[in-house]
C-alpha cells in the first residue's frame, strides 16, 4: 500500500486560477446589481414620464377647447398667434 500524505495543497498557479475566479464572480455581481438598480431607476422614469405625458395631453385637449369656444373653428399660426376662421 503507498504512502499517502496526509494533506494535500493545490499548486500556487490553481489556487490563483480559484481567486480569479472568485474575484471576477464578485465583480459580476456587483455589475449586475448595480444593472438592476439602474434598470428599476429608469423603469421608474419612464412610468412617470407617460404621467407627464398624459398630463400634457388633458391640458391640450383642455385648452384647445376652451379656444374653440371662445373662437369657434379655426386654424392658429403657433409662431404669430394668427386665428385663421374655418367657415
């Protein structure tokens, strides 16, 4: 029956392979995290933008008719403010 030793070591090439490892396992986590919190930032964004938005429309439509009531039908130059009339 050999001799077997009692303990045994990798090699310093594989226990610096395994740190590497470990290490650019960490990193990744963190980028990812980091994604994930970037990714819920603009998701939020982005859901408070189409508020925005419909908020904008519901003062156009509000105000669009408020000048037909006062003016009736017409075009509008939006650079001079000219009404023209529609018959």
């Amino acid at each position: 029956m050999p001799i077997v030793p009692d303990k045994q070591f990798l090699t310093t090439e594989e226990l610096q392979n395994i740190k590497d490892i470990q290490s650019k396992t960490q990193s990744l986590i963190l980028e990812l995290g980091e994604i994930s919190i970037l990714k819920i930032q603009v998701e939020n964004r982005y859901e408070t933008s189409k508020l925005y938005l419909t908020e904008i429309s519901n003062q156009e439509k509000e105000f669009t008719k408020t000048l037909f009531d006062k003016y009736g039908k017409f075009n509008l130059d939006p650079e001079t403010g000219e009404i023209i009339k529609i018959n």
